[in-house]
C-alpha cells in the first residue's frame, strides 16, 4: 500500500488525486490528523486513517500496510520540523515499509541561507540514515510563494521587496503530478532527485515586467533595504524570528542557490511545466476576498 501524509493539505491532497488516476483506490492509504476532513477521499475507496508526526503510535497504525510512506514535509522551520520528519521516517521504516519518499527542496542544503533548505538537509540525512531505500524530491520553489510576495502589486503598481535572484518558480500542480508518477513506478529515483523545477528562473522584475504585460499597467519593481524589509514584517504583526527567515528566501536567492533548472519534471510531466506567466493570470483573474466574508 502507498501511504500519502498531509493528504488534506495544498499538496498532498493534490499528490493522492494524481495517484488515484495511477493505481487503484484500494492501494492508496492516507495519514492525516483529521480524517473528518479526508471524506472524499474515503467515499473514493482510499484508506483514511488519522496520524501525526508528533504522535509515533498513530503512525503505527496509519502506517500499517505500506510498501510506500511518502512523507510531506510539515509547515514548520527549524528543530522541530526536523524531529517531526524523523517521527516520520522511523515509523515508516517500522512498518515495513520498502521505500520512504519526502518532499524537500531544489536548495536543501547544510549552509542554506534559508532555514527550510537547511531543514530539509537534516531530514534527508535522515533519510540516508535510516536503512531503507529513498528517494528525496527536490521540488522547485513553490510559485504560490512568488504570488503571496507580490500581493497587491498589480493595484498599487508597486513592487517593494528586498533584493532577490533568479528563482525557478515551479506549480504544485506540477509537482503533484511528479510526485504521482514517482509513486506509480517506484524503481525511477534512489536518493535525492535532479531539481524538479519550471523550464525559467526569474526575479521578481521579471514578474512585475509580466504582470504589466498582463495588466497593461505599469508596475515597479523596487528594492527596499534588509532592515526596512524585517521591520516592515514585525510592524504588521510578524515574528522577528519568521522575518529574519522569510528574509533568507531573498537572501538565499541573491546567491544563486534557486537559480537552476533541470528538464527532469519535464520528462516525468510528459509536457512542459506550467510557466509562472500561467499562474499569475490566474491570480491577477482571482477576486480579492470581500471584507464581508
């Protein structure tokens, strides 16, 4: 049995969708803290049982069964995230399974100068620690992270970001996929992937210049100091520690480390990955939420 986690989430939701087009129902289980929330899954046959990386006994039993655990990275930095994926892989080793897969990052690196990166590093020495084989997706940076950074900026013609570096921007839709066909064929990677990325690395000049083709209004790119960028996030509310961490996303950029891409999700895609011009129509076409709501 493939075993999907975090299958009520962005992403693995996603992932089990694809898959169900892959192998029959029967063969898929998921292992979400709330199954309530994975109904559909279940009316479609999936195995729906409840787990939770910081609970190693539910894994157990959501885990029961698997050949395959794919392991979805938690939204969390730092020395938890860490702990929690290794909850993940011990209980998936003790449950027999035969492969252990987890979504990292094209920059997962020991002296990222993103945290995530770092993290998901750790976790992948985990995976090479931990007696079974994996495989490690190197996803591309999630172009939904290009799209909350740039908000408003095709109404108020502005751009105001730190300094940044080319990025290949790259779809969930696109990674879902991916993640499905490594699944259905389970011989494809040993190890980390080649970057599972878009065919462009861009700036986010580059997004502005496409928002302005899109729009036909102008918008301007402009960069704001480190400092300015940290105390214009504390003073809407956000952590000092989240700022200095969503800084290192530019910081790490500027460096090069998001820069290359690869043809391999092409290949697995059997087409070309969603370009980042797709996704921001779609965006820039979404309605602002009403205050009402």
């Amino acid at each position: 049995m493939i075993i999907v986690t975090g299958a009520t989430g962005l992403l693995g939701r996603q992932i089990v969708g694809r898959l169900l087009t892959r192998v029959p129902a029967g063969r898929i289980g998921v292992s979400v803290r709330d199954p309530q929330k994975a109904g559909t899954l279940a009316a479609q046959g999936v195995r729906v049982r409840q787990g939770s990386f910081a609970d190693a006994g539910s894994l157990a039993h959501a885990f029961e069964g698997a050949t395959q655990v794919l392991i979805v990275s938690v939204d969390l930095m730092g020395e938890e995230a860490v702990r929690l994926h290794r909850t993940a892989i011990e209980a998936a080793v003790a449950a027999g399974a035969r492969r252990v897969l987890y979504t990292s990052h094209m920059g997962a690196a020991a002296a990222s100068r993103f945290q995530p990166c770092r993290d998901h590093a750790a976790t992948e020495d985990a995976l090479r620690a931990c007696g079974v084989p994996f495989t490690s997706l190197r996803n591309g940076f999630y172009t939904s992270s290009a799209l909350r950074f740039f908000g408003d900026a095709a109404q108020t013609g502005r751009v105001d970001l730190p300094a940044d570096g080319p990025v290949s921007w790259t779809a969930h839709e696109d990674l879902a996929e991916a993640a499905a066909v490594i699944l259905a064929d389970e011989d494809r990677f040993d190890g980390p992937t080649p970057p599972l990325t878009a065919a462009q690395a861009l700036t986010y000049a580059d997004i502005a210049g496409l928002a302005a083709e899109l729009t036909g209004r102008p918008i301007t790119r402009n960069t704001v100091p480190d400092e300015r960028f940290l105390h214009g996030m504390t003073g809407h509310g956000v952590p000092a520690e989240l700022a200095e961490q969503l800084l290192g996303a530019f910081t790490a950029a500027r460096a090069g480390e998001f820069a290359a891409t690869d043809p391999t999700l092409a290949t697995l895609l059997g087409h070309a990955p969603t370009d980042l011009a797709t996704l921001l129509r779609r965006h820039l076409s979404t309605p602002a939420p009403s205050a009402a709501r």
